[in-house]
C-alpha cells in the first residue's frame, strides 16, 4: 500500500511536470512555427520581399488567415537578414485602409491606418535587428524586432463596381529588397 502511493506521487509529480514542459514549449516555439510556414507560404506565391496581390477571398480561395470577404489584401513575406525593406503605400481618404507588421513570433511591431489624418503615403525603411542602418534621406527607418515576417494591408472594398480601381490602387504598394 504504501509503495503504491510512492508510485502513484512519483507518476503525479512526473504528469505535472511533463505537462508544464510540454505548455513552455508550446508557448515559446508554436507561434514562431506557425509564423515560419505562412511566411514559407507566402514567399512561394509572391516571393519574399515582395507585395503579393491575392484575389478577393471566397469560399474557394483564402490566402490569408480567416479573411474577409469585404477586403482586400495586399501581403509581403520579408527577410530582412540579407536586404533592407522598402515599404510604400498610398493610404486612401475614404473607406477602411490599415498596414500592420508581424514579426517572427506573430506579434504585431507596427499598425497604421487612415483614421486621424494619416498622411497620403506611408514610406518608410525597415530593418532587421542590430542591422547597419542606412542612410535614407527623408524616410523614417523601423527596426523590425526579427529578421522575419510579415507585412499585410486591409482595404475595404466599397461595391462591386468599384472593385477593379480599388485593385489597381493597391497594387501601387511597394514592398522592395534595398541594399544594406
């Protein structure tokens, strides 16, 4: 009787830890794991560095995460460990517009949209951590907390018929590989 309450605490304690090993672990690496296959994902469709433009999302089609089908996305895979980033986008005065940069581990290092008086363009020169910073003029300069991730832009698609120009004017946006 008393050996098997020994073992039974032992085998308790073992579950616990393990159990608390196994959260640790899912906490610290799930969310880069996820992160790395949408950004392998993405690379693949448009490559990395460069503005991808998925059509609208349907029942058939879904590029991004849980989209929406009154959206529409523009997405940039970046690896910021070889080039710099150059990010430009003309930020419409009416309707829905936002851009947000993911790093590595899915946390959200930057949102902007066109609420508040955003100014018309938002430019500016992202680079990875510790990296040289260039000399870029009159644009603003982000350090990204990872080498990778994510850029994604939301524009809300007003009807139907207005569709093929609001395409165009997201395919203006700029998502270029610049020297270091």
């Amino acid at each position: 009787m008393i050996a098997a309450r020994f073992a039974l605490k032992h085998w308790l304690l073992f579950v616990a830890i393990a159990t608390a090993g196994i959260h640790v672990a899912a906490v610290a690496w799930f969310p880069d794991l996820l992160m790395g296959r949408a950004i392998a994902r993405l690379g693949r469709q448009a490559g990395v560095n460069a503005m991808g433009f998925p059509p609208p999302a349907t029942d058939a089609a879904r590029t991004i995460v849980r989209p929406s089908p009154d959206l529409l996305y523009s997405v940039c895979a970046f690896d910021l460990r070889q080039h710099n980033l150059h990010i430009r986008a003309a930020i419409p005065e009416a309707g829905y517009w936002s851009l947000a940069l993911y790093g590595a581990n899915t946390n959200t290092f930057l949102v902007v949209n066109n609420r508040g008086g955003a100014a018309p363009v938002f430019e500016t020169i992202l680079t990875g951590p510790g990296s040289r910073v260039p000399d870029a003029g009159h644009l603003p300069i982000l350090q990204a907390p990872s080498f990778t991730g994510i850029l994604l832009i939301r524009r809300l698609i007003s009807s139907p018929a207005a569709l093929p120009a609001e395409d165009a004017a997201r395919r203006t946006a700029v998502c270029e590989a610049m020297a270091k």
